[in-house]
C-alpha cells in the first residue's frame, strides 16, 4: 500500500525504497551543484519529510530478497524530519539534500546514516544509536548539530564538513561513544567542537581542520577517552 497523495518525485521514492534503489532528482546531467540555494528548488525536487519518514518506519510492502533503503540525491526536503525515539528499519542516505527545518531524531534506533554534502539549518541526534557510520561529509550545517551520548558502532565522519554556529557550540558530541572522529580533509567548524568525555577507540582525527572559536575553546576535549591516538595537526 502507498499514500493516495504522493507528488511525483514522492511516488518515485516510494517505488524505490523495497529495492533499495537510489533517486536522483537533480537535473539530467548535474554533478554537485549549489545546494546552498535548495530553498529557491521547485515541486519537482520536492519531498516532504513525513514521506520520508513513513518509509523509515515500514510504511511501504518489502520485496522478498531485497535490501530496503531510503536513497535521495538533490531533494529539498520539507517540513521537519522527525525520529524521536523512533527504530529506523533501513539505511537512511540523503545526499546532496536541502532541509527546511533540523531534522530531530534524539533517542532513535538507526542503521547506517548519510546527509553527506547536504545543507541543514541544524541537527539534533542527541542520545541516539547508530549501527554503522555516521556519515556528515561535505555537509554544510548552519546551527548546532548534536550527537551528545550517541552510541554509534562505527564513525562519525567529517571530512569536509562546514558547521557553522558562531559564538556557541558548533558540534556537541559529548559523551559520544564511537570507534572515531574523522574530520581530516576540510573540516571547518565556527563555534566550539566539543567532545567532553567522548570515548573514541580508533581515535580523534583533525589534521587539517579549520577550528574558530574567538573568546571561546575551539576544542573542548576534557576527559577524552581514547584507544589508539589524537591527531590534531
């Protein structure tokens, strides 16, 4: 069964999901591109969060022998993803995406998650379990992006990233407890990158970043536990 009110970009998405199939809504033969300007995106690249969420949590019939997954490329995403102590039944991979609101998923239950070189006006994932990576690469997040006492299997990778909350904590990953940090390769965090308390068994791994944090700490790291090493360059 499907939504009787699905868009066309929608639909597609929906049709793709038991497969595992990817659905890129960006123009025929765009790479990359301006997601910054996500917000000015037409119907056609249109898709609401809830649609989004719906699949997430088994809203759609699987196909015997086939790996579901939620795989968009190059969508705005409207209205407020929200996962509240939701058990995510499938990879989540949203890439290249636009969002209108942070999406909210403290305390769910989630597979493997991308928002790699989507742009997001914030992120709370505070408290949540993560089985898998934890993909922000070359994402661009305009306030405060949370992952404090997240539990994430494998890591929390930044190459690339910008994050972006000038004056305040850019990134709160206290407590978090992952095999590691990567942010090597670009990362620019304006605002605090706190990682109080974190247990990082393969280690923090910043060679490169762009740390700014005037009047503050620009890496907060007291209590850090770590197996391997710190390497911050």
């Amino acid at each position: 069964m499907r939504p009787d009110d699905l868009t066309g970009p929608e639909l597609r998405l929906w049709e793709a999901f038991a497969a595992g199939s990817e659905v890129d809504l960006r123009p025929r033969g765009a790479v990359g591109g301006a997601v910054m300007d996500g917000g000015s995106w037409g119907p056609e690249r249109q898709v609401r969060a809830s649609v989004v969420r719906s699949l997430l949590l088994g809203g759609a019939d699987a196909i015997s022998g086939e790996t579901p997954m939620v795989h968009l490329v190059g969508a705005r995403i409207s209205g407020k993803l929200r996962l509240v102590f939701a058990e995510v039944c499938c990879v989540l991979w949203l890439e290249e995406c636009w969002f209108e609101e942070a999406p909210q998923l403290y305390g769910a239950a989630l597979r493997v998650t991308s928002f790699g070189g989507s742009c997001l006006p914030g992120l709370g994932m505070g408290a949540t379990t993560v089985d898998g990576n934890l993909d922000l690469m070359n994402c661009r997040v305009d306030g405060r992006a949370d992952v404090h006492d997240a539990q994430i299997s494998g890591t929390l990778l930044l190459q690339g990233a910008h994050l972006s909350h000038a004056g305040d904590v850019a990134l709160d990953g206290a407590r978090l407890a992952a095999k590691g940090v990567v942010g090597t390769g670009g990362l620019r965090a304006d605002g605090e990158l706190r990682l109080i308390q974190a247990r990082l068994s393969d280690g923090l791994h910043l060679r490169g970043a762009a740390l700014h944090h005037p009047g503050g700490e620009a890496l907060s790291a007291s209590g850090i536990q770590v197996s391997t090493t710190i390497d911050c360059g």
